[in-house]
C-alpha cells in the first residue's frame, strides 16, 4: 500500500497524469471495500467524500494548490486516494495492536507517542509553520485527542493521524501539492477529528451513542471550527 501511494505521488509529480493513478488507486479502493465489514467501509465512503469536498475547498481558498486538478484544481485519484490512505492507516495500526498487544513490550508503544510527538513539535515549530500560530494550533490539536476517551482510543488516533501525515509530509516534499502555511500537528488534527467521525457514524449505524459532555463539547468546537474553516472564513 505505501509502496503504491509513493508510486502515485511520484507518478504524477513527474507526468500530472491524473487517470492512471485514478485508475491504481480505485482498484486497491474496490479491494478494500470487498475485504471490509461496514465500520471499514464506512471510513473509505466518509474518508473520500469528505476529504475531496475537503480538497475542492481548500484548493478555493489557497489553503493548498496541486500540480493540475481535472475538477476545482484537484486531481480525481484523490477520491479514492483520501480513502485508501485512511483505510491503510486504521488498518495497518488496528492489526498491529491485535497481533503485538499481549506482548510485555506493547507497552513501549506509549513511549513512543510521547517522544515522536516531542519530534514533530520541534519539527512543525522550527522548519515548518507551527510557529506561526502556535497557540491556535495547539488548541485545536488538544480539542481533537479530547474526543477519544481511553488509552486504546489515543493511541490510534495518534497513530492514524501519524501514518496518514507521513503520506502529507512526503507529497509536500515531493512537490505534488503545497501548503502555503503547513503544519504537521495541525494536519494531525484533522485527520483526529476525520477518525472521529467515522468512529462516530459507525456507532451511531449500530445504535450506539454513548459520548461524553467532555467529548460533545470538542466536537462540537471542532465542527464549528471546520465549517468556518471549508466556507473560507478562517485558516484551515
């Protein structure tokens, strides 16, 4: 899967050829939807529909721009793509965690989360735009990982959001798109927020609504924030 999202971003960098990469991508989409119950088929649907509409938007205001873009300036392998990528990263980490959690070093995994973040920070402040806005960034980052309860929960949320920006920082350099302000805890906490709302409709298809006054209370900042955010009112 990572070897076929590279192969995409480099792809297009070099021809912005927007059918073949629509083409490899829709195919690993239909794998995943055939091997996948309805929480892991809810995340391709949500994921492409809204992280495109997401893309259409952000391309609108300036928040990003590509190389070309058939509709709005962003390329259609971008509908599976936001799809496939979401789905890899849940995946990826929800099969680790079965197959490694019983071992006495899964607990090192805490650790990990602690100094990878301690990375990126001085990484997002120092060679990126964190600094720009670092108060506001903070705070929307807090407000998404309030939405997760549990131990369990915050460790795949950092890491969905940690394997799906990998793919962000890696196009970026690339060249394949670019952010104008690019933040990494801030595209982290977008990508929070987007695991939530998958989480979310899945629960709520099986009749299960059970959110705290603590988590309600940062969805619905965050929700604000990012209509505000998709009608170009304020900064992505």
């Amino acid at each position: 899967m990572l070897f076929v999202i590279f192969s995409v971003l480099v792809y297009y960098r070099v021809t912005v050829d927007e059918v073949i990469p629509t083409i490899a991508l829709s195919l690993l989409w239909v794998l995943f939807w055939k091997n996948s119950e309805q929480k892991g088929r809810i995340f391709l649907i949500i994921a492409s529909v809204f992280g495109y509409v997401h893309e259409l938007l952000g391309v609108r205001y300036g928040y990003f721009t590509y190389l070309g873009g058939f509709v709005g300036g962003s390329p259609i392998w971008l509908i599976p793509g936001y799809g496939t990528i979401f789905w890899s990263s849940h995946k990826l980490w929800k099969n680790f965690e079965g197959k490694y959690s019983n071992n006495h070093w899964f607990g090192l995994t805490s650790y990990f989360v602690v100094l990878s973040l301690a990375v990126l920070f001085a990484i997002d402040y120092l060679v990126f735009d964190m600094s720009a806005n670092p108060v506001g960034i903070l705070i929307k980052f807090t407000l998404a990982f309030m939405l997760f309860r549990t131990l369990e929960g915050l460790r795949l949320a950092y890491f969905v959001a940690f394997f799906t920006v990998l793919t962000e920082f890696t196009g970026e350099m690339l060249g394949t798109w670019y952010h104008p302000d690019f933040s990494l805890l801030s595209l982290m906490a977008g990508y929070v927020f987007l695991l939530w709302v998958c989480l979310t409709i899945n629960d709520l298809a099986k009749g299960r609504n059970n959110r705290s006054t603590k988590e309600s209370a940062a969805a619905a900042v965050l929700t604000t924030f990012y209509i505000f955010s998709l009608l170009g009112f304020i900064s992505v």
